[in-house]
C-alpha cells in the first residue's frame, strides 16, 4: 500500500472468505471419498472370507454386503449427480439402453430401433436407465425393455414378472422424502428417480401386471432403424 507520493506504508493482506457452502462441499467430498473407497474395501475383505465358509448363514452375510455394495455405488451416483449442473447434449438414447442391458446374463430382450438421438443430461439419463435394469434383472427372472418415440419425446419401458415394488416405496418416492414410518430399503429407487430428473423427464411406476417402469425424456427425437 502506498501514498500520493508512492512511498510504501504497508502490506494489505485479503483472506478469502470460506463460506459453509464451500465447507459443506468439502465434508461431503471426504465423506464419499471414504463412503466409496473404505467401506469398498472392507465389504471386499468380508466377502473373501465369507466366501471360504460353506454355510448358509454365510451366504446370508454375503448377500447383505453385496446389498450395502450397492447402496454405497448408489449414494456416490447421486451424489455427483446432485452436485453438478450438466449441459443438455445429443445423446443416443438407443444405446444407452443396449450398453445398461449388455452388462447382465442372461441377455434381455431389447425391442429398440438402432438409434434414437435426444439432447439431455447424458450422465443423468445414463444412471436412470442402469438403474432401473438393474432393478429389474435383481427382483425379476422375466425382462423386457422397449424404447418408443412420438414426435415430442421418446419413452423407455422396463418391464418385468417381479410382485411389483412396494407400497411403502412408492409412497416415499411420491412424497419426495422418507420419514421413519415411510421408507425404502434403499437408494436404487431413489437414484432412478433424481437421475431422471436431472435430464428433464419424467419416471412412473405400474405395479398392477408385475411391475413396468416408465422412462420419459422430452425433446423432437432423432431416429434410424
């Protein structure tokens, strides 16, 4: 800092304010940096020893680690995708289907035409329809996906002979929030739900035939058979 004359007075020294916005960005960063490499590890440590007892109950723990693998891989998904704001961009909606559905075995039916182009959030949409595969494939041995269009928005169905998801999940997912009387068991839904969101469409959920989830995304579609 100087004077009129440009004599030097002194040093001004400007710290940034560190907001709790900034804060909580951080501490949320550490928790899922911990979330998806701690636990991750210690689920692997479990199952490995789990895997060398042949019983039953083992099989049950198995079952319950797998099922907390999964909920830890859905918090850090929703976690990105909640904490950034994409641009909306041409995305082959067609192949997003095939590549969510190739990752299974058995193979599930695909009726979709070759391409099929919308402009959306492509990490969004990407999680949505993994999500709701996935939740298929896990609760149903018959599956089934289609992708239609019309000339303002295509539509993605999965459907599948599962009892249908229950009600106390639905509730849930309708009031946009859990509450101790009403929840899920789970983030799988959760995360179809927000994702979908995020690119701008719309899910809905028919459990009266087994249980076909609805995927709309909005826009004029782009086509090849």
């Amino acid at each position: 800092m100087t004077d009129r004359s440009d004599r030097h007075l002194g040093t001004v020294v400007s710290l940034r304010e560190v907001t709790e916005r900034e804060l909580r960005k951080e501490r949320l960063a550490v928790l899922n940096r911990v979330l998806r490499h701690n636990l991750r590890n210690q689920l692997d440590v479990f199952n490995a020893h789990l895997d060398a007892i042949d019983d039953d109950h083992a099989d049950t723990a198995i079952e319950t680690s797998d099922r907390i693998a999964r909920m830890s891989d859905h918090a850090r998904t929703i976690d990105q995708l909640l904490s950034e704001m994409r641009e909306h961009v041409p995305v082959d909606v067609a192949k997003l289907l095939r590549d969510a559905v190739s990752a299974h075995d058995p193979p599930v039916a695909v009726d979709a035409p070759e391409s099929l182009v919308v402009q959306t959030d492509r990490a969004a949409l990407e999680a949505a329809i993994e999500s709701a595969v996935d939740n298929a494939v896990t609760h149903a041995t018959d599956v089934t996906v289609s992708l239609q269009l019309t000339p303002d928005r295509c539509e993605l169905q999965v459907l599948d002979d599962s009892p249908g998801i229950p009600e106390l999940e639905l509730s849930a997912l309708e009031a946009g929030s859990e509450t101790p009387l009403q929840h899920g068991t789970g983030l799988g839904l959760w995360q179809l739900t927000w994702a979908t969101r995020n690119s701008g469409g719309e899910v809905s959920f028919d459990t009266s035939d087994g249980t076909t989830v609805t995927i709309s995304v909005p826009g004029a579609p782009s086509v090849r058979e």
